[in-house]
C-alpha cells in the first residue's frame, strides 16, 4: 500500500507542475524535465507513477485490511491516467507540429529533434 500511496502522490505532484507549467508558459513546455528526473519529462513521470500506484493498489486489495485505502488509490491513478492522456490530445491538438510521440521520447531525443 505505501508504494501505490506514493506512486499517486508523485503522479499527483507531476500533474500539478504540468497543469503550472501549460498554464504559465503554454503546452509545448509539457517536454519540460520531470521533479524527480531531468532526463524524463513530466507525462512520462505522470504514466509511470499512476501505473505503478494501480498495479501495487491492484494487488493491495487483497488485504483484508487495506483493500479500502487501495480501492481509493486506484480510483485516484486512474483519474491521473485520464488527465495525463487528456493532457497529450490537448498537447497534440495546440502545438503546431507537434507528435505524440514527443511525449514518449526521452528528455535528450527531444532535444536533439528540436535542434534539427
């Protein structure tokens, strides 16, 4: 339970620095590094952690003693999951020649896709 605890926590902390940074500087910048790695960016870090939190509350809910607390956490990573794939429409929608794709390279391809 307390890895899907903070495996929702980080996807819900990913979410809030892209909903800033889209707000702020406009949806390109969701190619902005992630807080925990430089090298991933922020949709990578949501997918990953909201993933990981539904697969470890998947398998805490057959704890007699937690399965609530596991149910709620499941509901919650994939409400994460939902805004993060409405965040990349959004993102391949508003971004003139942008790719989906760009979402699921590493932070350096990017770049160096950029520079081209």
């Amino acid at each position: 339970m307390l890895f899907s605890a903070i495996g929702a926590l980080w996807a819900l902390g990913e979410l809030i620095g892209a909903a800033f940074v889209s707000w702020r500087s406009g949806f390109e910048n969701l190619l902005s590094p992630s807080i925990a790695d430089a090298d991933t960016t922020r949709l990578q870090a949501v997918w990953t952690a909201a993933f990981g939190a539904l697969i470890f509350a998947f398998i805490g809910r057959r704890s007699i003693r937690w399965w609530r607390h596991a149910t709620t956490i499941l509901w919650i990573s994939l409400a994460e999951i939902i805004l993060a794939v409405v965040l990349a429409a959004i993102y391949v929608v508003e971004v003139p020649e942008a790719r989906i794709m760009d979402l699921f390279d590493n932070k350096k391809t990017a770049r160096v896709d950029q520079q081209r």
